[in-house]
C-alpha cells in the first residue's frame, strides 16, 4: 500500500469508537453490536503469494512504525500489510529495524480486535519465511511473547483465529531450524499450567520431531547424533509421559505418535552405531534391576532407565 491507501484508513477513522466500559468486577467490557466503521477487513487478509512488490519500500519503511503504532485498527492493518510486503520482496530494507517492528506486531497479535488480530498472524506467518532462524532472537522477547502469543491463540482464541495461529505455527515449525527450536523453545513450554495450551505444545513437538526424522531419512549427509530427536531424547520422553496422562485427546493422541518417533529413531541409531547409544539417561545403581533390564530389547532398557520402571513400563505398552 503506498501514502494512498495510508490516508484512505485514516480517512475512515473519524468516526468515534465507543471505549471499553468495565463491569462490577473490573474486568473490561468490549463494545457489541455493529462496527463503528463500515471496513471490509477481507481487504488485509491477502494470501502471501498476492503480495505485490513496493514502488518505493524506503518510503514505505520510513512511514511503517508511525502506522503501527497508531490507534486507528485499520491504520495498524495497513501498516501490517505493508510489512508484509516488506518481509517479501524487500527483506533487506526491513531487516534493520526488525527489533523496533517485532514488538508492534508481538501486541497486534494478541489484539483483542479478530482483524487485527489476523491480520498480524498472517504478517508474523511472512516473517518467519522471510527471515528463518534470525528471529529465534526475537521469539522469546516482550511480555507477551511471539512464542506464548501463537500458543495461547492456537489454544484458546476463536475458532478462524486458532486455525491462523495454528497455520502460523506450522511456517514457524517448517522454516526455523527445528532442533533449536524443539530444545530452547518447545521444550520449556511443556509445563504450561493451560490443558489447551498443553496439547497445542505437544502437537507442535510431534509435528517438529516427525519433520527432523524425516529430514534424518531423506538427507544422506544428515548427522542423525545431532539430531534434536537424539539428543533430546530424554527430554523428549519426559514430555511424552506428561502429554499421554493429560486431560486433552490431543495432547495424549499426540504424545502416542511422538512415542512412536522416537522408539523408531532410537532403533534405527541403535542399529546404525552398532546398538552403542550413550544418551540413555539415568543411572543403575541396583543391581537386580540391571539384571533384568539386561533381559529386555534397549527401548525397553532406555525408556525405564529414563522415566522409571513404573512410569517406563506403561509408556511401553503404549508404543
């Protein structure tokens, strides 16, 4: 969009919008009924492959933060669509200013207004394609964060909005680079005290754990000792056994098949180093119970040294 459409959006904004009143609890109570302003929101939900080139992206680049951080929604909508296009054909004009844009885009994310809203999911969806692992540093930045945000509205928000942040969380899973991702990020998320948020969690390791074994499959040069799926092995198994006792179906359905990752790519190492896997976890300090160990197939060993006989054995019967 060039200084047109941006003067179009404030143009439309001059009718006032009815402020937030709150109820006997405090709690904020958003206005109802009709739009204040006749916008057709559809206008900013342009499909990435849509995106047209910029005829003068410094310009746009220089106008871009003041309309982020207007308080006009639409003026924050066509802003967003203008980093987008930024993020598509002009990477390298915005790449020096990610660390002032993120954190506009981070609090339009989690927007109580659906269209902003949206609208900053598809725009953080064009961000993690244009820029890949440059943004791990931004992941975990601000309050909320980037990470916690997509989450939370892959878990908890309406249903078109769940399907965009759920949408944007596989681009995130599919260009950042996945061990990374699996052991900094996903791997401390497994705790989170929100059931949804939990089976969103797992779904997100089962997602990028199948694409590490797959990637582990298709590329000879792999080194499969690096990957996230061996050396988070334990951690891994420990996520596993917290998702298959959950209170979600998705979350135990998704622990099943995590389960069956694993057990595959421990016996396919197992097999490539000669049974010879130094990353089991635990320790033996009984001697019975190394003797019967000693009877069972490594898996078996592996997953009991790590979670315990009890706890093991039930993982066991599972994959």
């Amino acid at each position: 969009r060039g200084p047109e459409a941006r003067e179009r959006f404030v143009f439309r904004a001059h009718r006032p919008v009815p402020e937030p009143r709150e109820s006997a609890m405090g709690a904020p109570i958003l206005p109802t009924g009709i739009e204040p302003e006749d916008v057709d929101a559809s206008q900013f939900y342009v499909e990435a492959n849509s995106l047209r080139a910029l005829d003068d992206p410094v310009v746009e680049q220089a106008a871009l933060l003041a309309q982020l951080a207007s308080e006009v929604w639409t003026v924050n909508c066509g802003g967003l669509l203008v980093a987008r296009q930024l993020a598509t054909h002009h990477p390298e004009v915005l790449r020096p200013h990610l660390p002032s844009v993120i954190p506009a885009l981070r609090k339009h994310m989690d927007a109580l207004r659906s269209s902003l809203c949206k609208t900053a999911l598809l725009c953080a969806s064009d961000f993690f394609v244009a820029f890949g692992d440059e943004l791990f540093k931004h992941l975990e930045d601000g309050t909320p964060s980037v990470l916690h945000v997509l989450l939370h509205k892959a878990a908890l928000a309406k249903p078109f909005l769940m399907d965009e942040a759920s949408r944007t969380l596989g681009v995130m899973i599919a260009k950042l680079d996945v061990d990374t991702l699996v052991e900094h990020f996903l791997l401390k998320r497994v705790g989170s005290k929100n059931d949804k948020v939990r089976a969103t969690v797992a779904e997100c390791l089962r997602v990028a754990t199948d694409r590490r074994a797959i990637r582990t499959v298709m590329d000879e040069n792999d080194d499969s000792s690096l990957s996230c799926i061996h050396t988070c092995r334990a951690e891994l198994l420990k996520a596993a056994a917290v998702f298959v006792n959950d209170r979600q179906p998705g979350a135990r359905e998704n622990a099943r098949v995590l389960l069956q990752t694993l057990k595959r790519s421990f016996r396919e190492f197992e097999n490539d180093h000669d049974g010879d896997d130094e990353n089991t976890g635990g320790n033996l300090n009984d001697t019975a119970t190394a003797t019967t160990l000693a009877e069972k197939d490594p898996w078996t060993k592996h997953v009991e040294k790590t979670l315990g006989k009890s706890d093991g054995g039930k993982i066991c019967k599972l994959c």
